[in-house]
C-alpha cells in the first residue's frame, strides 16, 4: 500500500509538493588539499546525497585557482558554503562537521541549532 503523508491544507500540499522539486545551488570555496577543506567536501556530499538526492548542484572552487570567484562572493574564510538557491543566500563557514546545523541552515531539519554563530543570512 502507497502511504502519502496526511495534507491538512492545499497549501500545504502545494508546498510539500516544491520541497520535493526545489534545487540547491551550492557552492563551496576551498583553499587547496588542507584537512578542513577536503572534511568540508566530504562532509557537503554526504549531506548532498543522504538528503537531497538529485535535487542540488554543488560546484566545489578552490580559491588558489579560481581567487576571482572568491572575490566576487566575497569570500574571506575557507572552506565556505554558499547557498545560492533557493533564497536566501546563505554562507556556512569551517568544515561542515556539524550536520545538524547545517541541516538547518538549509531547511532540512525542523531542530534549531544550538549557536548560530557560523551561519549568515545575506
């Protein structure tokens, strides 16, 4: 038997039915092969493939070959996430080890963090 999860409101409906289509733009700057930064690469796929399946595009940039980029988003700590889409821009800073801030800051999980001193809202 198919179990679809009880809808109270056609609202509701029509917002499970975007959270199931919505794409992530993510990009996430590196500086090189530091420990933080390759932790923080694993760390994002893991997170891409357990809860976003199909649904995102992650476009890892290492500063030191690519400062351009950087500079244009204004990046000044590595490794960084940027949330691009969907709105609002968000920017993660470290390595990422803390999956159910992470989690949070992109929508995903209904907790709160505990210290939201890593996560900006643009």
């Amino acid at each position: 038997m198919n179990e679809k999860p009880e809808v109270k409101s056609a609202t509701q409906a029509f917002e499970n039915a975007l959270d199931e289509k919505q794409v992530f733009v993510l990009k996430l700057f590196v500086s090189g092969m530091t420990p933080s930064s390759i932790r923080a690469v694993q760390n994002i796929r893991k997170i891409c493939q357990e809860h976003l399946k199909n649904r995102f595009e992650l476009q890892v940039i290492d500063i030191y070959q690519q400062p351009d980029m950087a500079k244009e988003e204004q990046i000044v700590a590595v490794p960084t996430l940027v949330k691009k889409l969907p709105a609002p821009l968000q920017q993660f800073i470290g390595d990422l080890s803390d999956k159910e801030k992470i989690l949070v800051g992109l929508n995903l999980s209904p907790k709160a963090p505990k210290g939201r001193d890593e996560m900006k809202t643009q």
